[in-house]
C-alpha cells in the first residue's frame, strides 16, 4: 500500500485516469496486482476562506507550502482563495522555498503546526504554531502559539502587533515630551519639584494606561 509512484517503482500497471483525482490517494496491491485505492482528505478549516480574504485585505501576501500532493494543495487553494500554492514538498523543500520567498519579499510569517514545519518555522521572521494539535517541534519553534487553534487568532494577532507598536511609539513621544518640557521649564526656574515628580512618576503611570488599552482587542 502506498502513493501511484510506488506502483509505478514496482511495475504494477493501474488505471491512468486516478492520477487526476484531487484527493490523497492510496494504492493497494496484492500479489503483484492493483487490487484497488482509498482516498484520504483534510477537512478545510471553517473559516479558512474568511481568515485569507480578511489577511488580503490587509496587505498580505499568503503562499501555501504543503507535503500533500500538488493535485490536493491546487484544491485546498482554489476553495481557500490562495494564489500561490505549492505541492509535494519535502521539509527541506519548504526550507528551500521559504528561503525564496524571504529573499524577494521580507519579512516573512509562517503558521504551521507538523514536525515537517519546525524548520520554516524556526527561520520565519515571525513563527506562528497550532497548539492545540501541534508537534511539540513545531511549538518549540514557533515565536507565536495560538492555543485553541483558532486561525481567526491570526488576523487578530497581526492587529495586536499593529496596535501594540502604536503605543508603544505613543509612549515613548510622550514621556520624552513631557521630560523635555519640565527640563526647559526647571531650567528657567519655572518648573517646581512636584512637575518634576508628574514628569517622573505620572508619566509612567499614564503610559500604563495607556499600554492597558490593549487588553480591550
């Protein structure tokens, strides 16, 4: 039992028309004789085609690297709506796209959950693993861990990201404001020991809060 190449390995004639089946396929035969085959499919995550349409409207570009055969991905990515798709990948196969695709358009994320999807997701800018069904590899390699493998979580990280730099930036302009301004103003003699302690203290408490505003996504 096995893929058509192993019938093919084996000089066990079969019926051509199978190798157009879209589906995982299993070959079986005895004695020397093609005695039948099973197909094997994944089930497409619900909201799989709402989560690529929601990624492209906010400007990414999304490839799929898979193991399964080039007929299944060609499937899963006209459904999904993925533009590019590549099939019948080894892990190095993977590695070696991955790599390509870093060099023309960095950075790069990758959301994986297999063992065969460890070393993308070690070399990926940014790693994303299932947790819930994920390898033990792949979340010891992945920078992100979405635990209830939930791909909505990935739209909404990339917007935590988005919003997290934001604040970030808002606090680090406002704490240097408000401590060049008190300078200016101690300087001239303007300035008391209590906008001293505001430009200190109260500045940090207000990046706080305004850092906790994130809790609300």
């Amino acid at each position: 039992a096995g893929n058509l190449a192993l019938m093919q390995v084996n000089n066990i004639p079969y019926d051509k028309s199978l190798e157009a089946i879209e589906y995982t396929l299993v070959a079986i035969a005895v004695d020397g004789k093609f005695a039948g085959y099973v197909t094997i499919a994944d089930e497409i995550k619900q909201n799989a085609a709402e989560v690529v349409r929601e990624l492209a409207d906010m400007g990414v570009e999304m490839t799929m690297l898979s193991g399964d055969s080039s007929k299944v991905v060609a499937a899963v990515a006209r459904e999904t709506g993925i533009r590019n798709a590549y099939g019948s990948l080894l892990p190095e196969d993977k590695v070696t796209k991955a790599n390509e695709i870093k060099a023309a358009s960095p950075p790069i994320a990758f959301v994986g959950d297999g063992m065969n999807d460890a070393p993308v997701l070690a070399l990926s800018d940014v790693g994303i693993a299932m947790g819930g069904l994920g390898s033990d590899m792949a979340i010891e390699s992945a920078d992100v861990v979405i635990q209830d493998d939930d791909i909505r979580k990935i739209p909404l990280s990339i917007r935590i990201g988005k919003k997290t730099k934001n604040i970030v930036w808002q606090n680090i302009l406002f704490a240097f404001g408000v401590k060049a301004a008190v300078m200016v103003l101690g300087a001239t003699g303007e300035a008391t020991m209590w906008e001293a302690v505001f430009a200190d203290v109260g500045v940090a408490l207000i990046a706080v809060a305004n850092a906790v505003r994130i809790q609300r996504m």
